[in-house]
C-alpha cells in the first residue's frame, strides 16, 4: 500500500502558465534579436509570439463559452 501522489492543479491552470511562460520568452528573445538587428529571426520570432497569443486568446474564450457567460456588449436603454 504505497502513497500516491497527484497534482490538484487544473489542466486549464497548468496549460495557461506554460503559455504565458513561452509568451514571456518569445518576448525576450524578440527583443534581444531587435537589439542586434536580426531583423528575420525578429520576424519570426514575432510571428511565433502571435500564435501564442491567439492560443491563449482562443483558449479563454473556449473557457467563457463553456462557462455559459455571455461576453456580448449590450445596449442599455
């Protein structure tokens, strides 16, 4: 009879930190390749931190949705 031991994170949780990590090191590693004029890897780099950010962005309103909020503006009268 052994002790297991198991994470109590959300997946969700989880999944939104390794992103935010990898938008943080797109982010640096950007800025060092602007600062040496690497203006392709910059570019690709860039383009890379918009697909992160599209995926964070997608998977937030993935959560709202199943949430069964409403996100849309409405009128007040």
């Amino acid at each position: 009879m052994g002790v297991r031991m198991t994470k109590h994170v959300l997946p969700s949780t989880d999944t939104e930190s390794e992103l935010a990590s990898m938008a943080r090191m797109l982010t640096h590693i950007r800025d060092s390749a602007r600062a040496l004029d690497a203006q392709a890897v910059e570019y690709c780099v860039e383009m890379a931190l918009h697909a992160v950010a599209d995926e964070i962005r997608h998977r937030h309103e993935f959560v709202i949705t199943g949430a069964g909020l409403d996100t849309s503006t409405r009128r007040l009268q």
